[in-house]
C-alpha cells in the first residue's frame, strides 16, 4: 500500500492530542519582553562582588596605570573597568581575550561586574600589554584578599 502524503502528520496529532490533558512545566515565550535587575540577580557573596569591592578601593595611579587619555575619537574604557575584567578571567581561569570578550556578552556576573560593557578582545589584549607591570603588581594582594576570604567563609559554613 503506498503511504499517503500528510499520514504522518496525522498521527502526530493524534497522540500528542490524547496526551494534551496531562499537566507539563513548561518554558516563558521567548519573545515576551521581561525586566529583571542584575542586583537582585547576582548573591551577596558572589565573587564579582568581591573583585568589585577590591578594584574600587585602590588608587589605579599608585600602580603606575596610565590615566591620561586623548580627547580625539571614541572615548577609552576606563583601566578600572578593565582590571576587573582581568581578575574576574583570572579567578575564573580565562585567559584568552577572545573568551573573555564572549563571556562579557552572555555571562550574568559578568555583565553586572562591567555594568554592561562588553569590551573587544583587542582592547583586551592591549591592556594587558601595555600595563603587564600594572597588572601583575595588583595580582599579588588580590590572591592574599581571595585566599583570606575563602578561608573566612569555609570557617563560617
């Protein structure tokens, strides 16, 4: 008998129809427009709140960070904004500029510790070569602050 055109369509209604009664959990359309805070998002004791905390106690100037920019063409991102980038890639051991400029982009934490910004991956790239002295002077409180606070909380679970 030749197999006539549509029949498995009509199956396929047939059984997903008989079993259309039963209760599913199911996904939120993709198309409705939803508002969320990041802040509600991210936990208290998450990590980026700690890097956030850190970069935004110290004084970029002392460590030799340049803070003199041209006024010409599109406005530079601010060292700060990037050193947070750098540790959270360091804590998290990414360190391909390429990943870190995707992670910026689909991450949650991420977008809540860069406040949205998703920098290019030469951008990237360029700090890290232009203040590797900068950079890597920072390292060494940041792995005493993260050790010391690691300690903490598994002394307080």
């Amino acid at each position: 008998m030749p197999r006539r055109r549509g029949s498995c369509s009509v199956l396929h209604f047939i059984y997903f129809s008989r079993y259309s009664d039963m209760k599913f959990i199911t996904g939120k359309d993709r198309n409705e427009t939803e508002f969320f805070c990041l802040e509600h998002v991210i936990s208290q004791d998450n990590e980026v709140r700690l890097i956030d905390l850190f970069v935004a106690s110290i004084k970029l100037v002392d460590f030799g960070f340049n803070m003199q920019f041209i006024d010409n063409g599109r406005p530079a991102y601010h060292p700060s904004e990037l050193l947070r980038l750098f540790f959270y890639g360091y804590l998290n051991r990414i360190r391909s500029s390429r990943q870190l400029e995707k992670e910026c982009k689909r991450n949650i934490e991420l977008m809540w510790l860069m406040k949205g910004l998703a920098p290019d991956h030469n951008t990237i790239a360029n700090f890290r070569k232009n203040n590797p002295k900068c950079v890597f002077t920072e390292i060494i409180p940041f792995k005493k602050l993260t050790w010391n606070t690691s300690i903490l909380i598994s002394l307080l679970r």
